[in-house]
C-alpha cells in the first residue's frame, strides 16, 4: 500500500486533489459574496414648492362689520379699560371675496362709562374695538367704534360691503333704555352735562332724548347686536388663506 502512494502517479492524483479543493474554496464563498451584494439606495431630494404670493384686500375706513355680544356689561359695574368680546355674524367682502369669517372675534374695550344719576339721567358706555382674530389664525389690531347695524344705518355695494353713515364726529354710546329695551344705540353731541342725544343713530332725538331722562343703567346684554364702524382701512388675505 505504501509504495503506490509513491508512484509518480498517486503523487500527481493527490497534488491534483488538493489544487481543485484550493480552487473550490477560493471560488465558492466569491460566488456566494456576490450573490449577497448590496444594493445601492439612490438618494432622494426633497422638492420644496414655493408657497404662491398672499394677495391682500383692503377694508376701508367706514366699513361696518355686525357682531353679537359675548357677555353682559352695564354702565353699573363697567370700568374703564374694562375688556370684552363679540362674535361677527356675516361674514365680510372686500373686492368680492370674502375676507372675515362669520363666527370671527372682535375684542372691544371700555373707554368711557357713567352711572346712571339720581338727576334721572340715564347711564351710557362708550367703547372702542381693539382687534380681530379669524378662526383661521390670522390676528390683526383694529381701530373700530360702536355704530347701529340696522339696515337704515348702513350702506350697502354690489359686492356686499358695508358701510356706515356719517355720525358728524359725535360719540355713539350705549345709553340706558331699561329692563324692556335694554341698553340703545346713541349719538352723544358734544360732552359734558348738556350733552343731548344725537338723531338718527339708534334712535330719533325725540325717543332717545326721552329714554335719556328716565335714569336706567345702559345695560348691554349677552346676545345684543350692532356694528363695529372701523376708522381706519385694514388690510387681509381673502378668507380661505391661512
């Protein structure tokens, strides 16, 4: 058995056993390894769409805006600086689109306010609006004054702006109407003890000036309507904006 290990034939049938094991195992774990070859992720870019430009519309100084009380205030308790909220009721149109939102807030501020006297004179609240919030978010600062929304009051265009007529720069006030009518709309012409009720914003001089002696508390209850005139022009987003 040993001598036919030592023929130059059984040496050449080994070396050429192990060449083919050494090529086996050198072939082999390639082939497996480029089976297995990662892939390779192609990188992707984020495309950022540029938000088109925001187009404003502007509310011009006079434009009524309708709102509905959110609380009670009375010229009995009211102070100065005194700060309360309303709700808008229709919505408003600046170039034919709509620009505040139905159901939007308008903060109001108390800036003058007297008691009812024992003289029979009737208590008044004279206020001013300060800013307005959208249910989108949007925030602006107004400058806006109390004014009646009846429809014999304001003014109306072909686009459904709104706007006020001229009050002859007296002051609108809430003036004491008692517990059947609640606190009125009114035009105080000038100031001081003679002031007298101004016609035509609320009331007639005659029906006004009579409620204005009786002496009741200006009493501005949760629910009442009327409209915030603004002073100056605003500018907005059409509504669907945010």
């Amino acid at each position: 058995m040993k001598a036919q290990f030592n023929s130059p034939l059984s040496r050449f049938t080994v070396g050429l056993l192990v060449l083919v094991a050494l090529v086996i195992s050198t072939v082999v774990p390639a082939l497996g390894q480029s089976k297995r070859r990662p892939r390779l992720r192609r990188s992707t870019r984020a495309v950022v769409k540029k938000a088109p430009p925001v187009t404003y519309y502007t509310l011009n100084s006079g434009q009524v805006i309708r709102v509905r009380m959110n609380q009670t205030i009375s010229s009995e308790t009211a102070r100065v600086g005194d700060r309360f909220t309303t709700t808008v009721v229709d919505p408003v149109y600046a170039g034919g689109l709509e620009v505040i939102l139905a159901g939007s807030s308008i903060v109001g501020q108390v800036r003058n306010v007297k008691r009812a006297s024992r003289q029979s004179k009737a208590g008044t609240i004279e206020v001013h609006f300060v800013s307005l919030r959208l249910p989108t978010g949007i925030a602006r600062a107004i400058n806006g004054d109390l004014t009646d929304a009846t429809s014999d009051n304001v003014n109306a265009d072909n686009e459904g702006e709104v706007s006020g007529k001229s009050a002859t720069k007296r002051n609108v006030v809430f003036i004491g109407g008692g517990a059947a009518t609640g606190a009125l709309i009114g035009a105080i012409a000038g100031g001081g003890k003679g002031a007298g009720i101004g016609a035509g914003v609320g009331a007639g001089l005659g029906v006004a000036g009579a409620l204005f002696s009786k002496g009741h508390e200006a009493v501005v209850k949760s629910g009442t309507v009327f409209g915030v005139v603004l002073n100056q022009n605003l500018s907005l987003p059409a509504a669907n904006i945010r």
